[in-house]
C-alpha cells in the first residue's frame, strides 16, 4: 500500500512497500510523487492491470484529487460524476468509444430521475473534462477517448438528445405566492418556507447563497450583507460581494416585505442566519409546490422574480446587477422577465 506526505522544503514522498521492503522517493509535487508511487505498485503486483488500462473511474478521483489540492470542487460536479461513474466508472479508458457514450446517454435518459438533453449534455462536458484534465496528471493517453465523446456529442445534436438548456420564464405570481404562504401557516416549522421565500425575492439570492449568508457579515445599520464565494464564471473562491438588503421593491398581497425583518425573525443559534441545507430547503419546497396545486415551479425561479421586480420598481441595470451578482447584461437578460402591466407609469 502506497502513502504520499509531505516532506521538507515543500516536497513530497512517497513510499511503497515493495516485498516487505518499504521503497521511497522524494517529488516536487504530490502528483508526481502519487503517480510514482501508482507506477511502482502496478510493477510490483503481477496481477493489476497496467496504467494504459486505467479505469474511467480511477481516472476521475485521480482528477478531483489533483485539482481539490488548489481548489474547491464544486458538490455538485462531484455528485454528477458519482452519476456518471455508476455507469463507466469501470470501463478502461482505452475502451471509450463513439457506441459506448451513445450508450451511455441511452441509459442515462431512461434512468429513473429521467435527466433532460440538457443535463446529458452536461454529462458529458463532465466526462471530457476529466479525460481533458485527468489524462495528463495520470500519464494515460486519453486522446482516443476525448475524440469518441466529441463525435458522439455532434451524432447526439443533431439527434436532439442533447441541447443546451432553454431560457426559463416562470414567476410566481401573487396568487400563487398567497397560496403557499397559507399552506406554511401554523405552528412553526423547522424550515421556515415562507420566510426564505420572501427573503429570496427580496434579494434575488440564490438558495445556496441564502444558506450560506453569516450573521458577522450582516450590517444592520447599512443594510447590507457579505455573501461570500459567490457563485462567478472565473474565480471559484474569495468572490466575496456586499449586498444591499432593499425594502420595497416586494409587494405581497399589498404587504410589502423587508428582509430585515425576516432575519429578525431568525433565532441566532448558528453562525448561518438561514442555517439549513440547499437541497433538503429545494425538495420540500418543490413537494409543497406540488401539494398546493401549482405547476411547475422551482425555488430558483423566485431569483427571477426578485431581478424582475427590481426592473419594475425603476433600478437600472448595474444597480440590479450590485444585487443580483450578474456580471453582464446578457446574463442578467436571462434572469429578467419583466410584466407588461409594469411599464405602465401613474
């Protein structure tokens, strides 16, 4: 069994034992000293198969374990790739061809989540990035493969079998919004719905964004709060971004809501001021959606309305975009659909 530490001046060691001998040598890096090691024990048990035989599946932790030593990797790319390694992780990667992601798509599409052309084409984003990325840090040639994934994906255009995600308009409107907040009416819920979906149109905040919001970065007295790594198309991390927490843009069944108020509302017995889990917040919301009669709507969609209502309410777009953390109007365009008995002025 190999083992990789750290050793002096920022360097590396590996050590295997070879024999009942323990063999050790010293790297620059913890990739190079892993790969040595990996290298040394396929020599020494007769019985593995040799690197160029490197499952889809080895590939990819050797993957998240070389880029997790510089960055985060996102849960949800780590969960996507649980998915797809159900179906491939044992595959060779020699073995990848043009049948094989067809098939692989097949499966995908009548698995029991049923995943759109959208999230296949994700998929597969997913799997040429660690046969990209993977190939290099693992000494496996993985050119063939990457070919196969990119002429599998023009077969599966054209097919329709994959397509980039259609721009979504859905908003809740008040009635909808009246709704469920009777149906979270009552005694105190551990998760309280209403509130977070009032604060999510308030701020335009993303769910993860609003659970992950800290009571030391709030400033009561400006109004604002720091949302940390906020989600950005190039720096993963140390995206920090303060926020105004606006009051009346929001109008719910004549009330008009204020996010201060909310976050009064919150006992302070965690660092989160919202402290509960994303996707635990997003399936209740979507089961209670369902039960309360109201077609296809997704808590994301309540950032939509919060943009839009901003839009309404007179802000220009870089003030919107201060809010909303959109980087540029085209992506803010996607996020923004404005009701025509809006424009109307008194």
């Amino acid at each position: 069994m190999a083992s990789v530490y750290p050793a002096r001046n920022g360097k590396w060691t590996a050590q295997v034992n070879a024999g009942g001998k323990r063999r050790s040598k010293t790297f620059p890096t913890k990739i190079e000293a892993r790969r040595w090691a990996r290298h040394l024990e396929t020599q020494i048990d007769e019985g593995a198969k040799p690197t160029t035989n490197m499952t889809f599946g080895a590939l990819t932790a050797e993957y998240i374990s070389a880029i997790s030593e510089t960055k985060e990797v996102g849960r949800g790319k780590i969960s996507a790739l649980a998915v797809i390694n159900k179906l491939i992780g044992r595959v060779p990667v020699a073995e990848i061809d043009v049948a094989l992601i067809r098939d692989f798509v097949t499966k995908r599409r009548n698995s029991e989540t049923t995943p759109g052309p959208n999230t296949i084409g994700m998929d597969l984003t997913h799997i040429q990035t660690v046969l990209t990325h993977g190939g290099p840090l693992a000494g496996v040639d993985t050119s063939a493969a990457i070919a196969a994934v990119k002429q599998a994906r023009t077969i599966l255009s054209a097919a329709d079998a994959i397509r980039p995600s259609a721009e979504r308009h859905r908003r809740p409107t008040d009635a909808e919004l009246i709704t469920l907040r009777d149906a979270w009416a009552g005694p105190r819920r551990a998760v309280p719905l209403w509130n977070l979906t009032q604060f999510a149109i308030c701020t335009a905040m993303r769910l993860g964004e609003i659970c992950r919001i800290r009571w030391h970065d709030l400033d009561a007295d400006a109004r604002t709060v720091v949302i940390r790594d906020r989600k950005h198309p190039r720096a993963k991390a140390g995206n920090n971004q303060t926020v105004p927490l606006l009051r009346g843009p929001v109008v719910i069944a004549g009330e008009t809501i204020d996010p201060m108020h909310l976050i009064a509302s919150m006992p302070r017995e965690a660092d989160q001021i919202f402290p509960f889990d994303p996707g635990s917040v997003s399936t209740l919301f979507t089961r209670s959606v369902k039960k309360a009669g109201i077609d296809d709507l997704r808590f994301h969609d309540l950032r939509h309305d919060g943009v839009s209502r901003l839009f309404e309410a007179g802000y220009q777009i870089e003030q919107v975009a201060l809010v909303s953390g959109h980087r540029d109007w085209n992506m803010l365009r996607r996020y923004t659909q404005l009701s025509p008995e809006a424009l109307h002025r008194d």
